[in-house]
C-alpha cells in the first residue's frame, strides 16, 4: 500500500505519518515531477492533485485535500474518478464563528463607528452626537442613543449554510440570547440551539426576519453570487451582512450597489471576490463596512488540528475503515 504526498512535507509531520501507518509506503514528492514517476501504484494521495497526476494513477483510492473548500480543487476527472475525497471540514468552525460574532458584536455596539473616532480623538455617541454623562438623571426614558445601540437579545440572527462552522455560529449567538434560524440543504437541526432548520427554499424568509444574516455556505455551483441585488432586497434594510464563507457567493458590486441604496445598513466582510481586494474598491471607504483579510480561521490551534485529521485518515486508510470528512464530489462539499 502505497500514500504519496505532494508538495512535501516536513521532517516532523512526516515522522508522524510514518509512524501512523508502518506498513505503508510513503513517498514525500518535493517536485511534481518526482510524484509523477510515483502515481502509477499509488492507493493514496495527500495534497495537491493535478490532472497529470491522476491521469497516471492506476489504482487510486483515497485522496486527502489539505484544504476545507474544494472550489479550487476539484477538476472534472477527479469529480468522476471512484476515489474517496476527504477535505479538512471542521477544523475551524469555533474560530470561524468568533470571528462572525466579533462582527455582531462590532455592529451592535456601533465599535466600528468608535474605533474610526478614537484616530481623530472624537467623543461623539452615535444616536446623539452631544451627549455626555452626567450621573445626575437617570435612564428614565429611551433616548436615540439608546435606539441606536442593539440588543443583542432582541435580534433574530440567520445563518445561511448550517455546517460545522454555521452551527458553531448558532451555538455563540444563543448565548447571547438571539432568535436564531438557519437555512442548509442537508442539516435539519442544531441539538440543543435550533430544533427546525429550515431547507435552503426559504432562504427569502431567513432574510426577511433576520438582523444579521451569517454567510457561512461553502462555494457551489448553486451558491456562486447567490447574494445578488434581488436577494440582498429581500433582507430588512437594518439588517447586516455578515460573510465568513466563501467570497465569490456575495457578488461585490450589487453588495456596494445595495449599500449606497439603502437597501441594508452594512456589510462585515471578511472573505471577497476578488481577494486581496483592490485599493480603490469603494467597500473600503464606505463607513458601514467592516473588512477583515481572510483571517477567520487563523488560530495557532488549526496546524495541530490538521495534523491530527490528516494522521487519524491515514489510520483509518491503512486499518481499511472508511476515512472521516469525505464529501461528495458532484455537490462541492
């Protein structure tokens, strides 16, 4: 039994791999011309798979992403090929969904308006621009400062794409009290959080209901710029955005149409289409809009995650039980 690996890993993941299966071969390919000279009997892959590579395998298996989305790795012989592909799904979902609730939290309490303020040492409460405390009266009334800072357990949040990091967002917002719903083609519950996921058919009463409306879907062939001028319309104009799915689901220019519009009050963005976003983008400069570079998974605990994944599928592989996270090929997840 035979696993290549491409590109080549280091000294210390690869000890481990060698220790986690003794009985396999492992060829660790720094140049693709080397795991071309290899593929012909290999039953297992890790890593970058490229057309030319499986066009040389005789008797593939398993191949392992080391990657969560598939957009940018799959490719149509592979999707026909009877392999099993496993991706990296579920590694980041409680990083991830710190980072959506980061953004709720930052619109709720109006921080991206203060944190602005604070570079020009500007004392301004949104809602009143005058006002200051003085300890004498007391909150008797609901004054427009009041109003224009939410309560969070007075929001609806939705989440649209009810996977292992949407469930997590679920999970994070119940804590603080939220109505919560979530639209998923598969997931019909979150034990515990929320008992009727809805199917992804109504996703437009997802929108209309909800505050703040979570991306958190993988990249489809169903869900590329799902988010177009006539969905965005159909959220509440108070309502915020906020995607930490894939880039390419929101098309970019009716999200900024849609904002200078009125249609929604912002938008926290922390993946787009195109990445990096160009300079001059006028998302950049729009006060309503939160932009984060692609860092909702970053944590100093996904490598250690990876590894153990990568490590318990080579087990599994080698022992000739069936490997955790395989995903159906034709649907992209």
């Amino acid at each position: 039994m035979k696993l290549v690996i491409f590109p080549a890993i280091d000294e210390r993941r690869l000890s481990q791999v060698i220790e986690t299966a003794p009985s396999m071969v492992i060829v660790n390919a720094a140049h693709s011309e080397d795991a071309l000279c290899v593929m012909h009997d290999a039953d297992a892959f890790f890593g970058k798979l490229t057309p030319e590579l499986l066009a040389r395998a005789n008797r593939l298996r398993w191949v392992q992403s080391p990657t969560a989305s598939l957009e940018h790795y799959l490719f149509p012989e592979l999707v026909e090929h009877p392999c099993v592909l496993s991706n990296m799904r579920g590694l980041f979902s409680d990083v991830v969904a710190d980072h959506a609730l980061a953004f709720v939290l930052c619109f709720a309490r109006n921080l991206h308006v203060y944190l602005r303020n604070q570079q020009l040492g500007h004392w301004s409460p949104v809602g009143d621009g005058n006002y200051v405390a003085d300890f004498v009266n007391a909150p008797g009334t609901v004054m427009p400062m009041d109003r224009a800072h939410r309560h969070l357990s007075d929001c609806t949040l939705g989440v649209v794409g009810v996977g292992f990091i949407g469930a997590e967002v679920l999970r994070r917002a119940a804590a603080f009290g939220m109505t919560l719903s979530g639209v998923d083609p598969l997931t019909r519950s979150v034990p515990g959080v929320l008992d009727d996921v809805w199917p992804i058919e109504r996703l437009p009463e997802l929108l209309s209901c909800s505050d703040y409306v979570v991306i958190a879907a993988p990249l489809t062939p169903e869900t590329k710029h799902l988010f177009r001028r006539p969905v965005l319309k159909q959220m509440k104009q108070s309502a915020v955005l906020i995607n930490i799915g894939r880039g390419a689901i929101v098309d970019l220019l009716d999200l900024t149409d849609a904002l200078k519009a009125g249609d929604i009050a912002g938008a926290a963005l922390d993946v787009c289409d195109p990445e990096p976003l160009p300079p001059d983008h006028p998302l950049w400069q729009m006060p309503n809009v939160m932009i984060t570079p692609h860092v909702a998974a970053a944590s100093p605990r996904i490598a250690e995650r990876h590894l153990e994944t990568l490590l318990e599928n080579i087990r599994r592989f080698s022992q000739g039980e069936p490997v955790v996270n395989q995903v159906n090929k034709q649907a992209w997840y």
